[in-house]
C-alpha cells in the first residue's frame, strides 16, 4: 500500500489554510473545498481522485525543496530530524516550536540557508515539473475511469523553504527590499517555468510555506488556473521579483 502521508499532509494544509483573494483562486479553492475522496490510499498516477457534484478532479502532488543542494532537500533532512525529536510523541505547536530551536535543527537549517542557490532552486523545479507535466496524459486516462460529467486535473506543489522568512527581493534595474514573509516569494522566471511545464494541467495550487508557518492555518495557498495565471497573480496580490535571497539570522 502506498504512504499517502506526505501528499495527505499537504492537502489537509491546504483546505485549512485562509482563502486565497480573488475570484480565480477561490474558484479553485471551492472546487477542492468538500470535495470527497473517491480513490483509494493505493492510487498512483494521480496521488488523489476526488469528486464534488459531477466533477471528477484528479490531484498530482509534488515537491520542490527551495532549500535544495548538491546533497538533496534540505527540507527532507529537516523533517527527518524532527520525526527523532518527536520520539512518537504528538507534534503540538509549542513541541516543535521547541524542536524547531534545538541546536541540531538550527544546524541543518542554517547550513540550508548558507548553501542556497536560486539557479539551483529554478533548475530543480523545472526538473520535476516537466516530468509530471509530461504525465498529464496518462492522469487524465486515471480520473475518467470515475463515472462523472467533467474531469478537471490539478497540480498540488508543496515549496518548503526552512527559513524564518527573511527574504532580499530584487528588481529588474537590482534594486533591493527586505520583507518577511510566510511563503516564498515568486519570481518571474519560476513564473515563466510553471507556464510552460505545468500547462497541460487544469489548474496549480502551490502550498508556499517557511518557518513562520508554525499554527496549522498559517500556510500560505496560492492558487491558478493555467489560463489565467497573470490575473490570478494580480488578485492574490502575490509579490513578483525579478530574484531573491534569503537573509541569514542568527536563529531561524
């Protein structure tokens, strides 16, 4: 049987997180909202079958560690240490704020921050977006053995990024602005990227989250409907740069 638990993880994120502004998101956001799972925990290809009404919505989760290096994600080797922490206890909000400042986290989350690269980051992300924008078809073939009216296909991106949420934005003439933010900033050519790998999906919906995340309902949900990604940026008020960095504290 196949451990949904990661892709189950992110979904009950996202339902639970505020709504997103704006029409275009919240049409998503509706479409997912109460809609009742339909396939089994041994589906594959996509992760999840839902329905609401007589739409079929297929789902695809994957993830992209911003914090990725030459080792891996950084964000696996996190959690992995934090699952040692827990020792099989509950993970309450004032636990992991606990383990969250252990010395051994704090080290690894710093060696992430240290090492970042947004080429990399971009690469990465262009890398596994591509291989399941290729795979759209055979999803599509998946959902339509449900018996419905319409079928519609998502991409579910979970974007970790370890961090405190102290970013550097930059502009297109470099100009530069602090911000703190619960999610990742986006830049114009990660924007560029999910135009052109995830196109052949219905609809994105990106769980974008840092260590300011720390209450169940604080992730930060953006959501797209691939004809219409400009006007949902604008709706959302989502922050565009040209790039960024993140700035290092002395704890995360």
């Amino acid at each position: 049987m196949a451990d949904k638990t990661v892709e189950a993880r992110c979904l009950d994120k996202i339902l639970h997180a505020p709504r997103p502004r704006g029409n275009t998101a919240k049409t998503v956001y509706e479409l997912l909202n109460g809609a009742a799972l339909v396939s089994d925990m041994k589906q594959e290809c996509p992760d999840f079958v839902l329905q609401k009404g007589d739409t079929v919505i297929g789902l695809e989760h994957f993830l992209v560690d911003v914090l990725v290096g030459e080792n891996g994600s950084n964000a696996r080797r996190v959690s992995k240490k934090r699952q040692q922490a827990l020792h099989g206890r509950k993970p309450s909000h004032k636990l992991m704020k606990r383990i969250n400042h252990s010395p051994e986290i704090q080290q690894q989350l710093k060696k992430g921050v240290l090492s970042f690269d947004e080429h990399q980051f971009l690469r990465e992300f262009q890398r596994v977006a591509h291989k399941h924008g290729d795979s759209t078809g055979g999803y599509r073939a998946t959902i339509r053995n449900y018996k419905a009216k319409d079928y519609v296909m998502g991409a579910m991106i979970e974007m970790p990024c370890q961090t405190n949420g102290h970013f550097i934005l930059y502009d297109a003439v470099g100009k530069s602005k602090e911000r703190t933010l619960n999610c990742v900033p986006l830049t114009q050519n990660l924007v560029a990227i999910m135009k052109r790998t995830l196109k052949d999906f219905d609809f994105v919906v990106i769980l974008a989250e840092t260590l300011l995340n720390e209450q169940p309902n604080d992730s930060k949900v953006y959501c797209f409907w691939n004809n219409n990604f400009d006007e949902a940026i604008r709706e959302q008020r989502i922050p565009i740069c040209t790039s960024f960095r993140i700035r290092m504290e002395e704890n995360l």
